[in-house]
C-alpha cells in the first residue's frame, strides 16, 4: 500500500519501535493515532508530532491492549477523527520473565485482541476501507531464546497466529492483509531490561553473560532505523499478505515463508 493517505493506528506508540513506526508514516504523507498506556509520554509524543507534521495529522488515545473497552474506545475515536483506518500496527509488548501470565496477556492476547476488532472495522466486506494489519514479534518467535523463554512462546503465537490469518481463503473478500515484523536484538529499553533485571527465573542474564553477550554479539544490535526502515519495506510491499519479516542487523531484512507457506 501507499504511505502517503494512509491513516494508521500504532499500539505502543509513545516511545521506543512504535514511535519511530509513526514517525515515519507521518514523514510520508500518513496520519497516525499514537495508542499507548503510559499517558504523559504518549501526550509528549503527540505535541512532538504536531510540531512536526501539523495538528490534523496526528492523535493519541489511552489504551491498555488487554482491555477491550480500551481498544473499542480507541478505534471509535480514530475513525471519528479521520473517518478511516488501514492500517494496524499492534506493535506494544513487554519483557518480562518474571510474570509470564502478563507476558502473554499482552504480547500475544494483546495482538489477538487488536487484529480482531481491527478486521470488523477495516474489512472491505462490512464498510471498512480494506487495508494491512502488521504484528510486531521478534526473531525471538521464530528461533529459541533459551533466557526469555516465556517471551519466545508469546512471538511464536504471535507468529502462528498472523500466518495463519493470512492464509484464510476470505482476505481478499475482506480486501485485508496480514503480516508480521521479527525484529532481533534492537537498540531500544526492551534489549536493556533483558539484562538489567536482577532476578529473572530459572537463568539469570549475570549467570550466563558470556554466552548471551555471545549470540548478541552474533547477531548484531539493530538500529532502531535498521528496524524502521524494514517497517516501511513492509507497508509499501504490494504482496506482503503472509510475509514474516526478520531484520537482524548483519544480515538485513528477509522474507521467510513466503515461496512455500504451508511448508515446514
């Protein structure tokens, strides 16, 4: 799809990937709404942006993905100020080995939660303009991470579950595309919290530095524009219904899965 006219909604987006994946879409011609839970730095964000890019091209809305009144409220608003979206970025999640019911609750629920209600309202089928809906997971979703293993499971359904959206035989009646952004390593607080936490269970990033320094230093850190530049690959690929990005910082972007996506 074409940047420019394009409205987006962005989860987790007042700092961080989703403010870059903003940023970038407003660069371009788009308008976005900014939805995250944390309020003062979402308001920030939003003056920032208007500053930047004019009044009428951006919003923010309090969401919490794991409340769906949240996600209805947002949605209402956006389309009440812009009278469209097609665009779905459910780009907000955590890193938390600590409490893996949360982990879950908001990296993989949170994403099932917003690409749902983001059909009902975008599908071509229903009134909706048609459009694009990207999942942000992680490379962590696609390839063991033996220090965040609760992590790891949250993309790996995050994973499962765009592919599988994207095969269903009705897209293209819903004018509707799924695919999904599997950054590695990335210079933002998430790669920082990884190994700044004190007293994660079962492994502790101090018991294991070496060995962990060692895949980090493997793969290499992203930069935020490495991964943003990838985002904006993504939304401009006329053929990415069932693309699965990973952006590593040695080897770029690539495109798995999609010469045969039903293959192992």
């Amino acid at each position: 799809m074409r940047i420019p006219g394009t409205v987006a909604i962005v989860t987790g987006g007042a700092r961080g990937l989703g403010k870059a994946f903003s940023e970038e879409l407003l660069k371009r011609g788009g308008k976005v709404c900014i939805a995250d839970v944390n309020v003062t730095e979402g308001q920030q964000t939003e003056q920032i942006f208007k500053q930047k890019y004019g009044e009428d091209t951006s919003m923010f809305m309090k969401c919490d993905i794991t409340n769906e009144t949240d996600f209805k409220g947002l949605w209402k608003a956006a389309i009440k100020k812009f009278k469209y979206v097609d665009l779905m970025v459910n780009n907000a999640g955590i890193l938390n080995e600590q409490e893996p019911n949360k982990t879950v609750e908001i990296n993989l629920l949170g994403v099932m939660r917003g690409t749902m209600i983001a059909i009902e309202h975008m599908r071509k089928d229903r009134g909706g303009k048609g459009g694009l809906i990207i999942n942000v997971s992680s490379t962590a979703g696609l390839f063991p991470v033996f220090f965040m293993p609760s992590y790891a499971a949250s993309k790996y359904g995050v994973v499962g579950f765009t592919r599988s959206w994207a095969a269903n035989p009705l897209v293209n009646e819903f004018g509707l595309s799924f695919a999904c952004l599997c950054p590695a390593f990335s210079d933002t607080n998430m790669l920082t919290d990884t190994v700044d936490v004190d007293e994660p269970p079962l492994i502790t990033y101090k018991q294991n530095k070496e060995t962990v320094d060692g895949i980090i230093g493997g793969l290499g850190v992203n930069t935020v524009e490495d991964v943003t530049n990838a985002f904006v690959e993504l939304v401009e690929n006329p053929d990415n219904n069932g693309a699965v990005v990973t952006v590593e910082k040695k080897r770029g972007p690539r495109y798995r899965f999609k010469d045969h996506p039903h293959k192992l």
